[in-house]
C-alpha cells in the first residue's frame, strides 16, 4: 500500500489518496482522504480490504511514519498479517506499487473535469473500476478475473441479451468444474507470466537507456520536434494532475552549448523561446 500526497482539496475535503494492491492480481483498492492518522489509515484498510477479502497475508509499504506506527503494528497482529517495509528511499524497492501510483495519476489527469481539479476523488473511484477489468499484458488476464474467478457483467454483456432457447444448459457440476479448471490455469499462468515480464522489462530497459544515449550524444538538430517540460503551475493546483510537458515545437536556431530556440509565434505559449 501507498500514499499519494499533495493532492488538491476535493469539493469532499479529501487531500489524500491511499492505495492497496494486491501484489499478486494486480488488483487496486483506493481510498481518498482527509486525513492520514495511523488510526484512520488502519481503518480504511478495514473497511476497503479487510471486510472484503480478510487479512493480507502480508502488507507491504514503505517507511511512512503511518504505516510503521505502534498503533498500526498492533492492528496488524491482531489481524496475524506479516509486516514488510521497503528500504528508504529507493522507490524501486517497491516498483509494482510505484508504477500503480503513476497510472492512477496519469488516469486522474486525464478525466479531471473541473479546472481546480477539485472533482479528482470522484474520478478516481470511478478509474478504479476500469483499472481493474483492463486486461493486463503482463498477467495476460483481468485483476479483477485473477481475484474473483469470473468477469463481470458490462454495459455490451448486459446489451447482448440472456442465452438463446436453443442452448443446452450445463449441469451445476460440470460448470463447477470446468470454472474451476479455468480459474486454476488463469492464476498458474499469471504467476508464470510475472516473472517472464520482469525478466523482459529489464532487458528493453536497459535497450532504451542505451538508444536514448546514443540520441543525446548527436544532439538536436534545426527543425526537429521537441517537446518543452515546464515544472511551474498556476498557484493552487498540483503537478500531479498538471500536464508538465508542452509542444511539439520546431527548433529554429541551435548553439554550441546545447542551447536551442524555439517556434513560439503562433502556439498560444507566452514564454521565452531558449531552452537549455
């Protein structure tokens, strides 16, 4: 599990986002809140996981104050779940859960509608659904298929009507087995399947390091398309929800120190046209 911070005040006054996810399925659970006591914290976890799948075998976080607090520890025991904090700061220690943090805010930032951004805890709750039907190109499957051994009824499904007359109806027993069969094959393969990606994830990885390398090393040339990062934003917003890169622009003139003008005129952008 995780926080995501600095968020800005909902029209609910929520400021916080906690996340659990299954290490496993890949399954998403949140949470948006006001506040991050080690009380409060302890539990959103009882009314989001607890309640509706029992006690993790093991929670797995960083070192927040919150989550290692005593009052967390104690909940954690009486619960008989295994405890497993990552190593301070090296956020790779715990890349399945970075990785979750990004796409929830990537999603955010694109379904946001009010230009506060004070509707983002609405969106978020509603993304969590769709994050969680999405087939997985790692797992090869649904989380939300690899957590409860069926796929869930959408808008197209309900349109498509119930099975035709002419259909023979399986017995109880046969459906039984032939769903438990599948649901069987479905978690072996996944779990096989993570460890096939992480080997891939490394190796192309480390391919695109190397190209981007090369890239940097010629340099930008007059006329390419570049895109501008700007880690300013208008006070009272975040830059989690803002969108920090700008373009494409033309570069017009370049120099031997790495600097380049770029094609402002016409984009709307008022800035200055150098970049470094």
């Amino acid at each position: 599990m995780d926080f995501v911070t600095h968020l800005p005040k909902s029209d609910r006054g929520n400021v916080f986002l906690l996340l659990f996810q299954c290490m496993f399925s890949g399954f998403v659970i949140c949470k948006p809140m006001s506040s991050t006591t080690a009380q409060e914290v302890a539990e959103a976890y009882m009314d989001r996981v607890f309640q509706r799948f029992g006690a993790s075998e093991m929670i797995r976080h960083d070192r927040d104050p919150r989550f290692m607090s005593e009052v967390f520890a104690k909940f954690r025991e009486m619960l008989g779940s295994r405890q497993r904090a990552t190593l301070a700061y090296r956020p790779q220690a715990n890349g399945q859960q970075e990785r979750s943090v990004q796409t929830v805010i990537r999603a955010v930032r694109a379904y946001v509608a009010e230009p506060d951004q004070s509707d983002w805890d609405d969106q978020v709750e509603k993304l969590m659904w769709a994050l969680n039907t999405t087939f997985d190109a790692t797992r090869l499957d649904t989380p939300f298929y690899l957590v409860h051994g069926w796929d869930p009824q959408s808008t197209v499904s309900a349109m498509l009507g119930p099975r035709p007359a002419g259909v023979d109806q399986r017995t109880a027993y046969e459906w039984r087995r032939g769903f438990q069969r599948q649901y069987e094959y479905a978690q072996a393969w996944a779990k096989d399947l993570q460890a096939q990606a992480k080997a891939k994830r490394s190796e192309a990885q480390t391919k695109i390091w190397q190209e981007l390398s090369e890239r940097l090393k010629k340099g930008f040339a007059v006329g390419d398309a570049v895109w501008l990062y700007l880690a300013r934003v208008q006070p009272g917003l975040t830059k989690k929800f803002a969108h920090l890169w700008h373009g494409p622009f033309r570069i017009l003139e370049t120099s031997d120190d790495f600097r380049c003008k770029l094609k402002i005129e016409g984009s709307g952008y008022k800035l200055y046209p150098g970049c470094t």
